[in-house]
C-alpha cells in the first residue's frame, strides 16, 4: 500500500479532463504512443506506454484522464507535457482512465 499524503499534497496534483486529437506510433519504439491532447485553451503532448494495449487510432476522440502538473520528460526525443492515467491489474489488463458522462475538455478533476 502506498503512503497516505495530506490533502494539502492532494491539491498539488492539476489532473484535469483532454481529448485526444491526434494518436501515432512512436517511430522506431515497439511500446509508445505520441497523443496530442486537447485541453479546450491548450494543446499538450503526451507519450505513453500503451500501444500493447491500444492501436493508436482507438485512443482518437476518446477524453481522458490526464496529469498536467508531472516533471516534463523526454521519451524516445519527445517531449511528454502530461501524463495519461489508466488502471492495470494483475492479470495485465490496462484501461485508461474515462469519465462516465461527457464532460468540457479542461474540467479538473479533484
């Protein structure tokens, strides 16, 4: 189990509703996907570890959860500005993170 924070160090975290706009294998990377993300007033990439998962164009139009506060990093000489959540089991399932009614791009989520 992970260490319990403060909801102080909870209000930290800028998680917040995009929708994926453009979704493409990585050149050269058996794992990555390169997601353009929109936020309703900005634009933001995203590289994610999914394409085991997900061909690339079954994350287009689909809104996400996503983190736009992490430490940006670049992966495979791209630039990752947030992160895309998504749950896996024991089993290696992996779902991403969606919410249950349609909502703005942007909201956040807290």
């Amino acid at each position: 189990m992970a260490e319990e924070v403060t909801f102080a160090d909870f209000q930290k975290f800028d998680f917040r509703v995009g929708k994926i706009v453009e979704a493409t294998q990585v050149p050269a990377s058996k794992k990555l996907i390169q997601l353009t993300v929109d936020f309703g007033t900005e634009k933001r990439t995203a590289v994610a570890g999914l394409l085991k998962y997900y061909a690339p164009e079954q994350l287009l139009g689909k809104k996400c959860v996503f983190l736009l506060n992490l430490q940006r990093r670049v992966l495979a000489g791209i630039e990752s500005q947030c992160m895309i959540l998504a749950a896996e089991d024991n089993e290696d399932h992996v779902s991403v993170l969606i919410p249950e009614k349609d909502i703005a791009e942007g909201s956040k989520i807290g």
